[in-house]
C-alpha cells in the first residue's frame, strides 16, 4: 500500500513547531490557544502539509484549508512524550471560536459543527519515554455544509489521577493543534488586511509602545505578528530594532483591532522613521512614516494615566485636614478642659 503520507506531501515534515503541555483545570473556561514555549512533558504537531501549502507558514503549524462541500480530507499529526515516564495520552477534537480578537476554545468534550465532521485514527496513546505517535485527522465536510469559515482544536490530553475525597478537581494537560476550516465552491476565498494608524503610547511604567490598526478587509481568519524597525532616529542612530508585534491577536473576516509592539525604556526620544511589517501566512504589508517619542510633562497619555492617581492623592490629604479640624474643635468644646 503506498504511503498516504508521502503521497499528500512532497515533504514529510515530522519535526516542525510542536504545541507543548499547559496545565489547566478541569472544566475551564474559554481562553487563548497559543502554545507555550517547548519544554513541557508531551507535545503535538503537524505532520504533514499539503503541496499547495508548503511555502504557507501557518500550514506548518496549524490545519488550515478551504474545501469544496462534499470533500473528505486527511491531515497527519504527530504526538511527543518529552518526558522521562511513560504517559497514557487522549485525543479528542474540541470546538473553538473568534472571540474579542483573539482564538478561543472550551476544552474538550465542548464541540461545534467543525468538530462533529473530525474523526482521529487514535484517540488513546501510551507513549514511553522520549516515543512519538502518528495520528491521522480525517475530515468529511457534508454535502449540505453552508459556506463559511470554522474552527477547531484537535487536543492531547493527559490527566492527574483521579481527585481525593473533599476535591473536585483534577489536573489536566492539554496541548492542541489548531484547524482553520473554510468551507465553499470554487477556489479559496483571499486573505488580506490593512494596517491604519501608527502611534506611540507612553505607559505609567513609562515604557513606550507603539500601537497600529489592523483591519481584515479578506474572507478568511489573519493571526497578526510582525515587527517593527525604527530608521534614522536622534543623535544618528541609524536603526533600532527589530521589535516584535505582541503576539495573540486573531481576526476575523471584516474585524478590526489595535496591535502593540513594546518598545521598553532603552529607545533614546526624538523623532524617528519606521518601518511596520504585519504579516499573517502568505500575505505581508507593510507601512512606514514618522514618530516622535517624548518623555516628560508633554507626554499626553502619562499625563492622562497619572490624573486619577492625583485625584485620589488629593482627596486622601482634604479628608485628612477636614477630620483635624473637626477633633480641634469637639476638644475645645469639652466641659473643664482650658486652654494650656
């Protein structure tokens, strides 16, 4: 039988970037799905990419496609023990959303309309120490599908022993692989976005950042990173940089969102060019212009930040001179009592 692997993939990518263990507590609620730096006890990756995917850097991590109603696909997964004992290892599909810019999920067993069309080869593994696993995802969108985009989480699960008596709650691992399903006739819908106003922000901590508006203006989910160059600054500094965009930002088909990129204390002030890139997969844009950083009294947004730390400041000294004047005066009304 001829391997389906090498078949779908001209590469066999076997050792890309893994989803690492975060512990979470059992029944939690919604929350991001970014993986965690590497180094946890197991861990989950993409397996295989599709040959029309393979110069896509989100199809090295993620599931990501557009289908036709009607089609049945095959991604492969691969599961990891980093760990040095030998650990029984679940797998199960769970329902994910895009929820105030950012990729949500519930953990498993929540589900939704993408999950009920995935099927796992393997849904327990015992892993020794240092083995891996190939797992396949088989996805059957009906015929009846609606088109749109959806998503998902396929998640390796490994769980606490059972809870005591008097607790009620265990702790679980959970890594995950994230699916971005776009489902609709003809080829696949484009993906773009724009980036609007580029500005600084002076924090109290008096770090700056640099916020810009990105809007998707595509047809499918963007998941924002980048960086940013300072170019030609004061004193001739030629170049500061490269600072990253804070990653977490996903958004959706026609949704728009402030990204920031922390700059910290060591940007020397005056006026500078930049140059933003933002990219998400195959699609980059990228802006440039001027800023101008500025410490001190003329810096507007700490001024604003420190104004209710004033106010409260203030407040607290006319509460403290009203209550003196006050026991002044009930003492000096006391029957007997004269002035010394």
């Amino acid at each position: 039988m001829p391997d389906q692997l090498s078949r779908r993939a001209r590469a066999s990518l076997l050792t890309l970037t893994f989803a690492v263990c975060a512990p979470i507590a059992a029944h939690a609620g919604t929350a991001t799905a970014d993986p965690p730096a590497p180094g946890g006890r197991f861990g989950i990756g993409v397996a295989e990419i599709p040959a029309s995917r393979l110069d896509d850097p989100r199809a090295r991590v993620y599931i990501d496609d557009h289908v036709n109603p009607g089609t049945t696909f095959t991604r492969a997964l691969k599961v990891f023990n980093f760990s040095a004992k030998t650990r029984h290892i679940t797998l199960r599909a769970g329902g994910a959303a895009i929820r105030n810019h950012r990729f949500t999920f519930a953990p498993p067993p929540a589900g939704n309309e993408l999950t009920s069309w995935i099927r796992l080869s393997r849904t327990k593994l015992d892993l020794r120490p240092g083995d891996s696993a190939l797992v396949r995802a088989t996805i059957a969108v009906p015929a009846w599908a609606s088109e749109g985009e959806r998503y998902a989480v396929i998640w390796a699960r490994l769980a606490s022993p059972k809870p005591g008596p008097g607790t009620n709650i265990a702790l679980v691992n959970l890594v995950g692989v994230r699916a971005y399903l776009h489902v609709g006739p003809g080829g696949e819908p484009a993906t773009d976005f724009e980036i609007g106003q580029v500005h600084p922000r002076l924090g109290v901590d008096g770090d700056y950042r640099v916020v810009a508006t990105v809007t998707n203006t595509g047809h499918r989910a963007i998941d924002v990173q980048g960086r940013l160059y300072l170019l030609e600054g004061p004193d001739r500094l030629k170049e500061a940089g490269p600072y990253p965009i804070a990653r977490g930002t996903t958004l959706a088909p026609g949704e728009e969102a402030e990204v920031t990129v922390p700059l910290g204390r060591g940007v020397p002030d005056g006026r500078w060019k930049y140059r933003l890139t933002v990219q998400s997969g195959r699609v980059s844009r990228t802006a440039t212009g001027t800023l101008t950083l500025l410490r001190g009294p003329a810096a507007p947004h700490r001024a604003l930040a420190l104004l209710p730390l004033l106010l409260t400041g203030l407040g607290c000294a006319a509460l403290t001179l009203l209550a003196a004047i006050v026991y002044r005066r009930v003492r000096e009304r006391v029957p007997g009592r004269q002035a010394g």
